[in-house]
C-alpha cells in the first residue's frame, strides 16, 4: 500500500473517531435539555372507534385556537394575529348570512392560547401567549393582570373560571418557553422530550387580586375545565398523556390524581359535553419512537436537542393530518373514539347547542362536531 493510501486511510479513521467522540461528547455540553428516561403507560383499548361526523366552517382569519361559547349561543376566539372576534348567534350554521361576520372585540399584545367568558363580569378572561393573563372588558380594554410571583408567567396555556369565581391557568412550562430561551427556539419540543414537570397551575382571585401557585409541577400542562360535578378540576398533562385532577372541594381540598391515563392520542384540550361527558382532543397518534427509544433513552434526546433549530420545529409543526376526539364518562373511563379524517389537528373545544366545537392548530377553519354516534354507542 502506498505512503499517500495510508496517509488517507488514517485520515478516514480519525475523522470517523472524531465524528463518533463528537456524538458521544457533544450533547453532555451543548444540549440545551437534562431528559429523564420515561416509560408512558401503555394506551388502554378505547371502545367504539370510528370517524366523525363533522362540517368545517372557514373564516378569514389564522390560527383558531381558543374558543368559546357564551350563554346565548354567541361565539368568541381568538387568532394568531392577537385579535379577539365574536361570531354572533346562528353565525356557524349552514343557514348563515354571509353578513354574519365575525366582530372584533379587542387587540392582544400576543395570542389567546385559551379563553373563558365570565358571566358575572361579563368580561373575557384570556391565556395570552406568551404575555400571561390577560382580562377583556365587554367594551374592548384589555388589562394585564399582574399576578405578582416571584417566578413570572411566560408559556400560558388555557384557563377555566372555577365555581367560587377564582381564575384558574396552566402555564406550560416555566423552564422551555419563548422568553427563558429564543422566540424561534424548539422550547416546546425541548420540554415534550425532556420528560419533566416543568409546568404549574396558578390561581387568580379577581376579588382579593391575588394570586397563588396551585400546582408547581406539572408535566406541560395544557386544557383545564371544571369537572362535571364542579368540584374538581382537570387538566391536560400533554407529555405524560393523561388527565388529572385537582380537588376544589371537601375534604380532599388541594390534592391531586390521575384522572385518564394511557390515552390514545397526544392530548391538548378537555372540556364538558353537552350530556355531561368529559371529552378529550387528541393531535395525533402516540409516537413509539418518542416513548420506546427518544423516552428510554435520555442521550439520544440530547442528540435531538443539538440539531438544527428549523428540524427541530418541523417535528411538531401541525400537518392537515386530522386528530381525533375521545370520550370519557364521569369516572375517567375512555368510552368512544371520534377520528377526524382530514384538516389541521383540533385544538380548544367548547359545547354549541348539541353540537361540539372546535378551533385548530393551524388552518382558518373551525369544526362542528356531533357527538351523537359517542352516545348511540354507549
């Protein structure tokens, strides 16, 4: 063998060494996560699987993601862009009037994650990302609410008005979020992976203007509703697929269980039927990949997490793929399986008439949902 073939065989060696030392070296210094193997509980066998029935009503405007229904029937959601628009009563209908346009109501200084109508203020109460929360008066003024910890909000999710008044939001997670890392960070990625409880719920009373952290570790939570009997609440933990739930009342004051685990699906909202089920949007399928390998394997979510920022982001960009819905009775018991075949994944969900429906994450469209093929099967 030559002098020069010897030369270029070693040479081919070392930067195969190096590029092995690289992998191995690298994310225990450069990767911006510190993951923990875990091992999702196994999805229980959901009953009555089948595709649903449902109309796509597109609007104008991006991003439809928080949404809900007034007492009267009158829709309100908010978009990308920060602004806040009622739909007035029939508006989603195949009847409408192509003049029942959405209204606006208020300019955000960021976007509506969720939001809550509060009849007895009759103000919007607002999960603004990643600003915080955020209170909407019937005539437009937006006021941001200081809530006073030491650890300000920066990743809000949802929100829900509990019985007594006291406004409860999810914040997703204190450590991932655009304002601790970069605005164009995979901070939502960072945390999925990582595993961890870095989200909390935190508690507003309008009256006294305090605020307390209820719960400071939650595993990215994300949807909050009250329960149907109204003495809970329960959330969404995204990263661990389950629901829990929080005692408002009794002698369990304060404590937390698990509500639904081993769902399905990776969840993002729950909310109360209109024949009182609790029901669940599922984005997509579970990744055996994320919870087998990524999951068991905590070096090779650090090999993620040192990629370039874009791929990261691709992995959890929402394609028009559909997602599904998933009903649970008053015990947590997954009882029907609703497929949407086609469109952007759904996002925050809310009762209108006997209907479910449902913003998304992407798209201009809402969903408007019948659960009725959910109670035929029971």
């Amino acid at each position: 063998m030559s002098l020069w073939n010897k030369l270029r065989r070693r040479r081919t060696t070392a930067a195969a060494v190096l590029v092995f030392l690289t992998l191995i070296v690298t994310p225990y210094w450069a990767s911006p996560i510190s993951p923990i193997a875990v091992r999702q509980t196994p999805a229980t066998p959901e009953k009555h699987v089948a595709d649903a029935s449902f109309q796509e009503f597109e609007l104008d405007h991006p991003y439809l993601e928080a949404v809900d229904v007034l007492p009267d029937g009158r829709v309100v959601f908010g978009t990308e862009t920060g602004l806040i628009f009622e739909l007035p009563v029939g508006a989603l209908s195949p009847e409408a009037s192509q003049e029942q346009r959405p209204r606006e109501i208020a300019r955000l200084s960021g976007q509506s994650i969720g939001i809550a109508y509060d009849p007895d203020a009759d103000a919007y109460w607002s999960a603004t990302f990643p600003v915080g929360l955020q209170r909407i008066s019937s005539d437009g003024s937006v006021q941001d609410i200081n809530l006073g910890l030491s650890e300000p909000v920066t990743f809000p999710d949802d929100v829900a008005i509990g019985p007594d008044g006291i406004i409860y939001m999810t914040e997703a997670s204190t450590k991932y979020t655009p304002v601790t890392t970069a605005p164009n960070a995979p901070y939502v990625l960072w945390d999925f992976i990582e595993g961890r409880a870095n989200g909390r719920l935190i508690a507003y009373d309008p009256s006294t203007d305090h605020a307390d952290v209820a719960i400071d570790a939650l595993a990215f939570p994300s949807g909050v509703t009250v329960s149907p009997d109204g003495t809970a609440l329960l959330i969404v933990e995204v990263s661990r697929n389950r629901v829990v739930r929080y005692e408002l009342e009794g002698t369990g004051k304060g404590s937390l269980s698990v509500f639904a685990d081993g769902l399905p699906g990776i969840p993002d909202d729950v909310f109360v039927g209109p024949s009182g089920h609790v029901w669940v949007t599922l984005v997509a399928p579970r990744s055996g990949m994320m919870e087998d390998v990524v999951g068991r394997h905590p070096y090779l979510a650090r090999l993620i997490s040192i990629l370039p920022w874009r791929w990261q982001n691709a992995m959890l960009t929402p394609t028009e793929s559909g997602g599904a819905l998933l009903m649970l009775d008053e015990q947590g018991t997954m009882q029907c399986e609703r497929r949407l075949t086609q469109g952007f994944p759904p996002a925050n969900g809310a009762v209108l008439g006997e209907e479910l429906l449902l913003g998304r994450l992407g798209g201009h469209e809402f969903l408007l949902v019948d659960p009725s093929g959910c109670a035929l099967a029971e």
